[in-house]
C-alpha cells in the first residue's frame, strides 16, 4: 500500500456559476421492468456546481517530484475524504507524487475553494506500471480540514442489475478551458464487465485484450458509452433507483481503440477497503479547539 503524509492549508470560498443545470439521470425503471437505455449525451458543461451531486465532484491537482501537474476528478465520499482512481494520485509518468490540492466543486479560475490533503493510500494490489491491475485503479485522499457542499456515501447496490442501465458520470475534462477547471456532465449506459485476457505496458498506455462478461458481486472492471475525456479518469459514475442515488464506479480511461469508457466497479470488496482507510488508515482529524 503506497501511503503519503504532508502538511495542508484550507482557504473556503463557495464556488459561483450561473443555475442552469444539465439534463437530469433518467428515473430508474419499475421493478422487474428491462433496464431504460437511452442515447448517449456529450459532454455538457455544468453551469452551477452547488447543485448536488456536482458539489461533491472535486478536481484534483497532484504535484510531482519532476515538478509537473496532473489532473484528475474525485468525489467527497464524507467531510475528510475524496475517492478517486490510483492513476490520479500517483501519475504513471512520474509516481513519487508530493502534494495534492483539491478543489471542491470548482466551477472556473474563479473558484476559490481549495484544500490541501494531509494523506491519500491506494489499492495495495496497484501498479501502475503494469495494466493487468486496471480493476484495482482507486484510492483515496484525505483533506487536512472537513468540507460541507454535501457528499455521496458508499452504499451497497447489486452490481447484477447495472447491465444496459442508465448512468450518470460529471468531473473536470482537460482541454474544455485551461487547466482543466470546468465540470462537465454526460450520461449513458453500462455495457457490461469486463475482464482483461492479456496486457502489455502501463494502465495509461497499455494495450489489453478486453473479454465481456457478465457483471457480478465479484466484477472489478465495467464499461460504458458515455463520452468523456482525458483528466476525467477518477469521475463518479451514479445511478438512480429506489432509495435515490448510488455511487456504483469510477471512470478509469478509454479502451477498444476508444470506443469504450472503462470504469473501476465500487462492489463489495472495494467498499470495504475504503471503509477501513476511512476509520483506520486516515480517520477524520479532530477539529481545533
């Protein structure tokens, strides 16, 4: 397990848009009715981030020992802690990452909520020099101070029923305005799970022979049409049935010669690991008195 201690600073400002949401998830169908499957939706900018869920999407900044950036996307899953892809907190071109500043809900240059974390820890069974790992793409960050735009909790969902289901997916795509610091918003469907047969090279670059298969309690990797783009990788991806809305993956890249999305599935065993950095690993810091 790769884990990192710094020091942080946190400067609150809520974030300002103009309220003209996108287009919301399709409801979720009738039980014992088949899966709705609509027609993908473009990547759409999100005019007011203070909306939920788009106020738990965070872009993430990762400082590097070379000196360069990365960006990513994550989502508050609790006041202290963001739930993001391993690939976003330990960049593939240079993995000694030595600082890492989030931005809740950012919405423009403009923004100036920010945090710095005190701490982030990926699956122990990550590599990224190897993409034979792709289903163990995640990690989290904890923030050095605690953030009120709301969050989305891990809750159990029964990974069985996701095939053909509509899905929602909103984080920070590079190259639709500087730096990456416009959310945009897309919605879609689950393909199916996947497993990988053969790979060569990292998880950024690798070529991997992808086999379909069916979703179950075990999956760790799915796919899906919706569109997205580079610096996206760490997106929530949600659905809305009974009970409201669940966190079910994380958007993880491109594969099929970009056809696909392929995302990192939340089951059971990932839940449970993220539960454990949570209360063990990197429990909440006590507030100042």
């Amino acid at each position: 397990m790769y884990i990192r201690l710094g020091q942080s600073t946190h400067t609150p400002a809520p974030p300002k848009g103009i309220v003209i949401p996108p287009p919301p998830p399709a409801p979720a169908p009738a039980q014992g009715a088949q899966p709705i499957s609509l027609p993908p939706v473009q990547l759409t900018r999100v005019q007011d981030t203070r909306l939920a869920p788009f106020a738990s999407i965070c872009r993430i900044v990762a400082q590097t020992a070379k000196g360069g950036e990365s960006y990513g996307t994550g989502i508050l899953i609790g006041p202290y802690h963001v739930l993001t892809c391993a690939h976003v907190i330990f960049p593939p071109e240079d993995q000694l990452t030595t600082e890492i500043i989030v931005f809740p809900g950012q919405n423009g240059p403009d923004s100036h909520c920010r945090v710095k974390s005190d701490g982030w820890a990926v699956s122990p069974g990550y590599r990224g020099t190897n993409c034979n790992t792709a289903g163990e793409d995640y990690g989290i960050i904890r923030l050095s101070c605690p953030m009120n735009p709301g969050f989305m909790p891990l809750r159990a969902f029964d990974p069985t029923t996701l095939r053909g289901a509509t899905v929602s997916l909103a984080g920070y795509p590079w190259g639709r305005s500087e730096k990456a610091r416009h959310m945009y918003f897309s919605r879609g469907t689950i393909r199916s799970g996947v497993t990988i047969t053969s790979c060569t090279g990292t998880l950024k670059k690798g070529d991997a022979t992808l086999l379909n298969v069916p979703i179950t309690p075990t999956t760790s990797l799915i796919t899906h049409d919706l569109d997205t783009a580079p610096s996206q990788s760490g997106s929530p991806m949600w659905i809305v049935q009974a009970g409201g809305r669940f966190l079910i993956a994380l958007h993880a890249g491109r594969v099929g010669a970009n056809t696909r999305g392929k995302a990192v599935l939340l089951n059971e065993a990932v839940r449970r690991r993220v539960a454990e950095w949570m209360t063990r690993t990197f429990p909440p810091l006590p507030l100042p008195t």
